[in-house]
C-alpha cells in the first residue's frame, strides 16, 4: 500500500512538472525557434512566464508573458498559412494561476464553473475579457494571427488572451493587416520552413483602470530556410498609434528594439540567421 501511494504522488510530481507554463522553451516547446534557438534574455520583463502554448494535449506556439503589464512580449510560431474560419471563442491560460490548474488553455467559463475559480483570482495573474470590452479606437491585437495558421485547432490556439495586445483599430486593420496578409506571402516565395516572432514593446499607457498595458510598438521578425545552406530574414515595426508598417532587415530590429528596451543587444533568432 505504502508503494502504492508513492507511486500515485510520484506520478503527480510528474504530471506538474510537464505544465504548459514552463521554465524553459529550450526544455519545452524549443520546435517554433530556429535551430531551436529563442530570443535572448534583452526582452524579458521583470515577472516572465514562458507559455508553450497547448490545445487539445499539442503545442501550437510559444509565448514570452509579462504578468505585471498583463500582455505578451512575443509570440513564436512557424508560418504555415491556410484559408479557414477566423475562431470567435477566447481563451485564458490556467497555469499562470498555478501549476494544480489544466495545462491547456481554456474558457474563462470553464475555469469558473468546473474549477471553483473566481474571476477575481483569474484576473490576478493575466488579462481576462472584461479587460477590452468596451474599448475606443483599439482592438484586440493578436502577435500571433490565426490565418498564419493551417487547420481549426491551430487557429483556435492563437485565441488565447495571452497571445494579443491592445493595438490600435487602424493599424491592426489596415498596414498591419496588409503586412501579415500580402507582404508575408510575397516575402515567403521559395521559403522550407518560416520561423516567426512577433513581439510588443511596453507603453506609458494602460487599459482596464491600469491593468492591462498598451504598447507603444508593435512589432514582427522571420527567419526563412530556403535550403539547408540558404537563408533570409526580414522584419517589420509600428508605432501603436499610427497606421504605418516600416520594413527593416533583422539587424536594423534588433538594434530598434535594443535602443527601445535600453539593455543588452537584442538577438531574435540563432547568428545564422542573417542580419543585413
């Protein structure tokens, strides 16, 4: 009996340890990185959570989570796009409440109903919905968009609150739209596999009675494997407030964004993947 019930607590242990809320991507999800390989430490706020990012017992993506300012840093994720329905369910992450809760994404109906969870202790470690109802002149703006995506689930996983940003309505309609729609396709001509991350920078200004953070930058980086000997990269940015995508080598983002952090030299992806 005693091995019995060391068995059972020893299969627990286990069962925690593979939480969807890691320690490391590297140990986790490394697969949405190139040569396995994320972005450096440069970008990684004072409270982190590293979510791979699971639905329907697989990972789908990555995600750097700051849960002081409640938004993601950035999302990482292989560009594999694909006509489908646009998802309208949106979901939360339970581990960031603790590693005893489900290790996939679920509703926040879920959570309160079958889980004995109060919205008010959901609310304490990530954005919930009530935080962008009611919002004037922004959207929900997903890093991560669904029609990078090729089938329901994998749409479906980047409908977590954890995976978007308050972005301004006219940039994430208009220049923004444009480049994850028409210039990603052109850019990706000839392209093996297409890693991308998708990242925001931290703003002065807040949503939801200062919950949740409004960016000041949005921003996008991929890395292209053309062949085993060939690669190319290229990345974009935006200021949150205007509706104007410029395009910029990976190089020219990583010193934007080093300039912008103000500490060490970012790296987005593994040295070969080139910078000019």
């Amino acid at each position: 009996m005693l091995l019995l019930l060391l068995l059972q607590v020893s299969a627990s242990c286990l069962w925690l340890g593979r939480s969807e809320v890691v320690t490391s991507f590297e140990s986790s999800c490394p697969q949405f990185f190139f040569r396995e390989t994320p972005p450096n430490e440069a970008l990684e706020p004072e409270s982190p959570a590293w979510i791979c990012q699971r639905y329907k017992n697989q990972y789908y993506f990555a995600t750097l989570y700051d849960r002081n300012r409640r938004i993601p840093v950035y999302s990482a994720y292989l560009y594999q796009p694909a006509p489908g329905r646009r998802p309208k369910t949106w979901r939360v992450e339970p581990q960031l409440m603790g590693p005893a809760y489900p290790k996939t994404m679920e509703r926040e109906w879920t959570l309160l109903n079958y889980f004995n969870v109060s919205l008010e202790q959901l609310s304490k470690s990530q954005a919930i919905s009530q935080d962008y109802k009611n919002l004037t002149g922004l959207n929900r703006g997903h890093l991560n968009p669904s029609s990078h995506h090729p089938d329901s689930s994998s749409r479906t996983a980047t409908f977590t609150l954890t995976n978007i940003v308050p972005q301004d309505e006219k940039l994430n309609g208009g220049a923004w739209k444009n480049y994850e729609q028409q210039t990603m396709i052109k850019r990706t001509q000839g392209c093996n596999t297409t890693y991308v991350v998708v990242g925001a920078v931290p703003g002065n200004n807040y949503i939801a009675k200062g919950r949740v953070n409004k960016p000041s930058y949005i921003w996008s980086s991929a890395c292209c494997e053309v062949d085993t000997n060939h690669r190319k990269a290229w990345a974009v940015i935006a200021e949150n407030d205007e509706n104007e995508v410029q395009l910029l080598t990976l190089g020219e983002l990583e010193d934007v964004l080093t300039q912008l952090y103000g500490r060490d030299q970012v790296s987005l992806f593994d040295s070969d993947c080139p910078r000019e």
